[in-house]
C-alpha cells in the first residue's frame, strides 16, 4: 500500500512516459520488448497489464519469469524502469494493476482471496504467453504488491522467489499496533484507494469501523486483517521454500519494521532481510524512476541467485543487512536476535502524574514526511526535553554517555501504569538528547487499553519500533510519554489521567538494543 509518496511518483511516472523522459518508456527501443495486454483474472475482471521480454526472445528459449502486482494507488506504469532492466538481464517480467485500481476490473479487496487467485492466474498466462520457464518463477513488489507476492507465495507452490518491499507480513501489527489506531496512515491509504480505485463494501465497512473505533467490531477487523496477512500463513511458506528477501525502512509509517523483523524469525527457508533509513516506500523510490538504487540492485542479484542459480554471493553474505540513520555503511548479522544482542537498562525512578488530551509536542511527525526528511536530511523529529509541559508528558533522561551509544534493533519499555479511567492510551518516545536540551527522535509506539479498573495499577511491556541510530558521545537518552499523537488515534476520556510508576518489586526501565565494537 502506498500513500502520499504513491501518487507523486504515480503522477511523476504518468507524465514522465507521456512526455518520453521516464526511462522506461524507451524500453523497447534499448532492447527489451514492451507490450500491453489484457489478463483475465479471478471471476475474468481483467486486468490491465505490461509484458517486457528480452530482446530476440523467439520461444526457442526458456526465460526466467517475475511478476510484479502493483502497489496501493499505483497505475500499471509502476514497475517498466525495472521491468526493463530486468528483461535486458534476461528475464521475462509481468507487471499489473491490481484489481479495483486504475483500468483494471472489479473492487479493491485488500490482499484477499481475488487477489490471490489473481496473482497465480497471471502466472497461469506467462506460462502459456511468453517464453517464461515454469520452474523459474519469481513474485516481487512495493508495499501492496509485496504483499499479495508473499500471500501468493503461499497458495502457489510455483514461485520459487519472492522480494517484498516495504510491505507487510501481519497487517494487525502494522497499522493497530499496541491496540491502537495508526491514524494517518489508514486514512491516507483510504483516501487513495478512494482517489485512484473502487473500494469493495467490505473494504468500506472494514475502515469506517477502523476509523470510528467500534470496538464491537474489533473482532471482525483482526480476524479480516488476519486473513490478510502473510504470517498467518507462514506455515505454508515454510513447506513451500520459496527463497524470500524482505526489505523495509527504518521509519516506515504504514507498515513499521518489526513486524518484518518477526515474520524473518519465524520463516524456515532461504532468506534475507534488509533495513534502510527512509518513510514507506521512499527507499525504493528513486528505483521506479529507473535511477540508482540499493533495493532494486540487491532485488535483482536476489533472483539472479535463485532464478538463475548465478554465483554471486548472495547465499554467502550475513543474511540481515542494515543501514543505520547515519552515514555510516551497511552492517551485515547472522539474523536478527543477533541484532542489539547487548541491552543496557535505563532505570525509570520517580513517578510522574500525566494528564490526557493534550499533546505536549513530543509526536512521531508527520506521515510519510518527518522519515522521508531524516533519510536524507538526518533530521528526525525534534522536541525541547527540558520544555516539555510535564503536566502532559512524564520525562525520565538517563547520564551522559561518554562513548557513543550505536541503538540497534528493539528497545522495549516495561513500567507501571495506574489509570482514572478504564481505556487509554498513551505513546512513548525514546530520545537522543544533546547538551542544550534538544531531543532528535529515535523511535516511539503507542499503546492502548481497554477494560481496566480505575485506580488499580497493571503493567505494560511494550516493544517500541525497531530503528538503527547512532547517539553521539556527551548525549543522553531520554523516555517521554504522553498522551496525544496526531499518528495516532487516542482512546483517553476527558480528564482522564495516567500515572505511571516504578515499584521496589516491579521496577520500571527502558531496554536499550546497543552495537558493541
């Protein structure tokens, strides 16, 4: 799925093939054969696609074959930079609208069956099509095409490998994570998929009951998104083997990277997982545009290996790949418990009474904006620790670090809360703090509750996002928490208050994922 950046790099790619600048839309006239068709898809709801062939292609010659389904609010134009680079390597590559989007037929369904059954359907026409070898199939795509890819990896035992940008494998973690609404992000994907494409009554129902908070249909949402999501299927996958590369951004705020970082563990087969700086979809971006691009280049020698069975190292390589939020390089781990396998504890002593409804001005930014600035900028969200109102933030700051503190994987929270009323919620916010008192966002994740007894404390654990980020020397770390963030939907009544406390018996602390030299 994709949200804001999906339509300007829709609209950068429309015009760009209108006006003859996009690289791709020469594609024929550089070697590689360019066609669009129809595709009959579930139930015969065509959909509108392109075929790019190596050059000289006459079937004699049986060719590797990937199909890349669209991203969310994406026209079938999406991919034909990289569809053209991948056919003049030697691969046969289909790329098509989703349904419900753009030309193509029927109504958006989300990742559901339709799409599923879409996705082997088009394999079904390569087949019998092009000149695509049936043992060499390939699925690839960004955010809602990563998506369908690894669901369709596991109900078709045909594809061999997968590479799912910026994606999902559990859609419930992704945009309710901690209990809570992610906000901007359902409602930007709601608003282009109204703008670009036919959302179906499900679909409808879905994010109207999603948006309100209707509680009585919480249920019916998990169990929907549920259906959705790759990992409920991981069984399958693991049976299947298809060879899966799985790559995200740091500050993704649609799909946040722990849920990937999850899903890699619990997969039994070939696999890789990257991490870069960046929003959603904003680190494969400039590859659409046919540009330079580290994802779209560790894409390709991902299927040269599997598809093509070239010895390029990929097998050999540490299979976890990250890029911190600085401009230091790539750091290569054997998996991903390996990743900030040394935690230091930051002690939270003092309680601290905070009242709800008001913003204190610590947030996560805006979505897709605040992450896109920090990949190239290394300019995260800010807040002035020290002016923080501290009737609406609880602040805890830990000494100054005399060497710099390298933050690598998943800090967890673990405190006491006692609440005025039975639901709430509030987010956390972990710091990199400088002298004068300015704190550069690290990482942040709400949490919500419901059904608890006023005045009686429980505890929470909570996982905030994964990040990689390097905390200079002379710096503290700071835990804020408060109760609004306009990332979030937020379940506080008026006048509600949350306090948040350490017991001599249940001490509450911050984990902090650190990289030893």
């Amino acid at each position: 799925m994709r949200t804001a950046l999906s339509l300007a790099v829709s609209a950068a790619l429309v015009a760009g093939t209108a006006l003859g600048l996009a690289p791709a839309a020469q594609a024929a006239d550089q070697g590689a054969t360019l066609r669009f068709v129809d595709i009959a898809g579930e139930g015969g709801t065509v959909l509108k696609a392109n075929v790019a062939t190596p050059a000289g292609a006459d079937g004699s010659v049986r060719y590797p074959v990937i199909v890349l389904p669209t991203s969310w609010g994406m026209p079938q134009i999406e991919y034909l930079a990289q569809a053209k680079k991948l056919a003049d390597s030697g691969y046969v590559v289909v790329g098509y609208n989703s349904r419900g989007f753009w030309q193509s037929g029927g109504e958006i369904e989300t990742a559901g069956p339709k799409d599923v059954a879409d996705a082997s359907l088009v394999i079904d026409w390569a087949l019998a099509n092009t000149p695509a070898d049936p043992a060499k199939v390939g699925m690839a795509g960004v955010s809602y095409g990563a998506g369908i890819s690894l669901l369709a990896a596991a109900h078709d035992k045909r594809i061999r490998a997968v590479a799912a940008l910026s994606g999902w494998a559990d859609l419930i973690d992704s945009i309710y994570s901690g209990r809570t609404q992610h906000l901007q992000a359902a409602a930007l994907l709601g608003g282009a998929g109204y703008l670009t494409g036919r959302p179906g009554p499900e679909l409808r129902q879905i994010l109207g009951d999603f948006l309100s908070s209707n509680l009585e249909k919480e249920d019916e949402m998990i169990a929907w998104g549920r259906k959705r999501s790759a990992v409920t299927y991981v069984d399958a996958l693991n049976a299947n083997r298809p060879a899966i590369m799985l790559g995200n951004a740091w500050g993704d705020t649609v799909f946040p990277p722990n849920q990937f970082a999850s899903f890699y563990e619990k997969l039994n087969l070939p696999k890789r997982l990257e991490f870069r700086p960046g929003d959603h979809a904003t680190a494969e971006a400039t590859g659409l545009l046919g540009l330079p691009n580290d994802t779209w280049t560790s894409t390709q020698r991902w299927f040269d290996h599997h598809l093509k069975g070239a010895d390029n190292g990929v097998d050999r390589e540490q299979p976890v790949r990250l890029k911190p939020r600085s401009a230091a390089g790539y750091e290569g781990y054997a998996d991903w418990k390996s990743v900030g396998a040394d935690r230091r504890k930051f002690m939270l002593g003092d309680s601290e009474h905070v009242w709800a409804n008001v913003d204190s001005g610590a947030n996560g930014g805006v979505v897709m904006l605040s992450n896109l600035l920090d990949q190239f900028l290394q300019a995260p969200p800010v807040a002035s620790i020290p002016l923080l109102p501290r009737s609406f933030a609880g602040v805890w700051q830990s000494e100054r670090h005399d060497a710099p503190q390298r933050v690598r994987g998943t800090a967890r929270l673990h405190t006491t809360v006692t609440p005025t009323a039975s639901s709430g919620t509030f987010v956390a916010y972990l710091y990199d703090v400088g002298p004068l008192g300015l704190g550069k966002l690290i990482s942040n994740a709400p949490y919500t509750f419901h059904g608890k007894v006023p005045g009686k404390p429980f505890a929470v654990d909570l996982e905030l996002f994964s990040t990689a980020y390097d905390v200079p020397a002379g710096h503290r770390l700071a835990l804020v928490v408060d109760t609004v963030d306009p990332l979030y939907i937020e379940h506080n009544p008026t006048g509600a208050q949350l306090t948040f406390s350490s017991p001599a018996a249940d001490p509450s602390y911050v984990s902090v994922p650190l990289r030893e030299e």
